[in-house]
C-alpha cells in the first residue's frame, strides 16, 4: 500500500552540492515572520507548549458550524482534508494547497491556543541520515509525538495516544485511533539525492511532480497507519510537521530562482485516471469540479485554496510568496 504514494520518475542527472539556505524577507502586510524551525532546533520547553497547543486543538470545539459531525477542531481540519483528498493530490495545486492548510493549521494554535511560536518541521533527511526511523528522537513520547504502533496499529505512548479520530473517507461520525506502523525501507526515499534531483528541475509543473513522488511519499510510507493513507493521513499531528518540511523543500526551489518561482505555476487540476486508480481515489466530485476559480484543466495563479471556512479562501497566487502576508513565514 505504501508504494501507492510513488508515482512519476522522475530521473535527473544532475547532483547539485547545496540545497541553499531557506530565508525569507517579510513584504506586503506580513510584519513578524513566522519562523518556522527544526522540530530538533526548539528548546525542550518550546517541545511541550507545542504539543500543548496541538492538544488544545483535539479538545477544542468545532469553529465553523458547518463540518457535520465534527467535535472538535482537529476533527475540522481532518475533514477539509479528507473531503477534498481527491483532487489536491497529482495536480498542481498539491503544493499550494498544502501550503495553506499548514498556515491555517499555524493559525488556529496560535489563535485558538495561544501558541507563541511558529510551526515547527520534521528534518526528515537528519533523521534518515542518522539512523533508523525507530531511533527518531521526534518520537519521543514526552518531547515528541508518541511512537509506532502496538499489535492493534495504535499508537502506544506519548501525547496524542488517546487520540481517536472521528472524519474519514466513509462518515463523519467514524471513531478510530492514530495508528503507525513504522517502516524502515521506506526511509531510503528520504535521502539526499532524491531532493537534489527534484532541486534542479527548472519548471514547476516537473518540481511539484518530482517532490511529490520521494521526498513527500517518504514520510507517510516510513510512518505508515494512518500516515500511511493519502487522504486520511491529516489526522496524524506529524502530518503537519512533514508537510512543513516538504513547503521548506519547495520554498528552497522557489528561492533558488525568485525572480521567476514566486509567480510559477501549472500542471493539471484533475489528476489523471490511472493515478487515482493506483493511489486508491476517485475523480473529483461533481459539486466541486468548478470550485476552483480556473477556466481549464490547468491550475492558475487564479485557482482557488479553499479550507472549509476554517480560513479566509485564498487564491495560489497569494500563497506562492512564502514572506507575503498569508503564509508571512520563514524556514530555518
Ligand atoms: C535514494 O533513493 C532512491 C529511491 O527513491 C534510490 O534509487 C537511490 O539509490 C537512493 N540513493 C542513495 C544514495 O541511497
Ligand atoms: C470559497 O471557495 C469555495 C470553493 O470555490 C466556495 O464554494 C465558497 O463559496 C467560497 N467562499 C467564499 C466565502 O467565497
Ligand atoms: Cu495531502
């Protein structure tokens, strides 16, 4: 199932010696960057507010009114994901949106929470560099998210091993708990030449597609449960902390070349139908084909980021500028 998230080789063979240094200038009406750092690069004490302020989400009550079911915040946001799951993967859009639902998931814990710092990022490459996914120090049970899975696929020990999530791709009214089931081999997709690969490629409509297949599939498959599923993997508090780092991958592409990545887009909005057969999804849902503000199969500047009311709707061409005033983030 794991091999579900690897798609479209791409093979370059190019090898570059940096990734280059992931800083942003705040502009527009971004005042105070968003300094999103290293999960390993925050103090101990900086380790727990987090968690705190993602638990926080787990028992606070629902903010839209309208995601039937939910009971709660976190409930919201997995549904946002789940619900639109089949067409913000394979298309163009996959990086923007992501991007998105990172800061929103930022600014609930800052507003909702009062959560003082930025979103934190899983180094995925330190760790698989470092050693085996069972030795990973984020997965600490007091100054981490709690481990792998039992022999019931939950998850044992650590803050989120009560969790028990309520949105998923039958019901809104589901009750299971956050499972993993850790797997070395897939590490491997994590390494160092796999972003460099994608690093060099020149067009965005290859970029996306190229860190979408190792460097993003990598940190589902090596956590796996529910990780491991395209669409409901959002319930596991370590998605944010992959995604974060997978935004930091593409904002070191976009700033490798400013002048022309802050403005490119593309790809297709409809992923293709063998794809979403592998990959386990279905095509778009009707009543939400023409959601998207664009005229065509192609994703645009125009294309719109919608998070069910959670945040604001938002268009790609607002989020590409990682220091502008809807992300007015920066990564470390
Ligand atoms: C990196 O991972 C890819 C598979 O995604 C593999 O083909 C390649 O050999 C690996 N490279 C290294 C240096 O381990
Ligand atoms: C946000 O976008 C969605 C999808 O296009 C649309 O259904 C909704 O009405 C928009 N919301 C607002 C407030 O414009
Ligand atoms: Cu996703």
């Amino acid at each position: 199932m794991m091999a579900r998230w690897s798609q479209l080789a791409i093979v370059s063979l190019f090898i570059v010696s940096t990734l280059g240094l992931a800083v942003s200038q705040p502009r527009d009406g971004c005042t105070s960057l968003n300094r999103r750092k290293s999960w390993y690069a925050l103090s101990k004490l900086e380790q727990l507010e987090y968690i705190r302020a993602a638990r926080c989400l787990i028992n606070h009550p629902p903010i839209t009114g309208s995601v039937e079911g939910a009971k709660n915040v976190w409930d919201e946001l997995h549904r946002t994901h789940i619900w639109q799951g089949n067409y913000i993967h394979y298309v163009g859009h996959f990086l923007p949106w992501h991007r998105y639902l990172i800061r929103a998931h930022e600014l609930l814990l800052q507003r909702l929470c009062g959560y003082n710092g930025a979103q934190p990022y899983w180094d995925e490459l330190g760790d698989y560099e470092s050693g085996s996914i069972h030795e990973a120090a984020i997965f600490d049970p007091v100054f981490g998210f709690g481990g792998d899975g039992g022999e019931d696929g939950c998850v044992q020990d650590g803050p989120f091993r009560d969790l028990t999530l309520h949105m998923s791709r039958e019901s809104n009214h589901d009750n299971y708990c956050l499972s993993r089931s850790f797997d070395q081999q897939w590490f491997t997709w994590a390494n160092r030449s796999n972003i460099e690969e994608c690093f060099v490629v020149t067009e965005y409509n290859d970029a996306w597609q190229c860190y979408n297949e190792f460097p993003h599939s990598a940190g589902h498959a090596v956590i796996g449960g529910v990780m491991g599923d395209p669409v409901e993997s959002s319930g596991d508090p370590m998605f944010y902390l992959h995604h974060a780092y997978l935004d930091r991958l593409w904002w070191q592409w976009q700033q490798a070349d400013e002048a022309n990545r802050l403005t490119a887009i593309g790809g297709a909005n409809v992923p293709p139908q063998s794809i979403l057969n592998l990959v386990g999804l279905h095509g778009p849902d009707p009543s939400l084909v023409d959601y998207n503000g664009d005229e065509g199969d192609t994703t645009t500047l125009r294309h719109i980021l919608w998070l069910h009311g959670i945040v604001p709707n938002v268009t790609v061409a607002d989020v590409l500028d990682l220091g502008g005033e809807v992300i007015c983030a920066t990564y470390e």
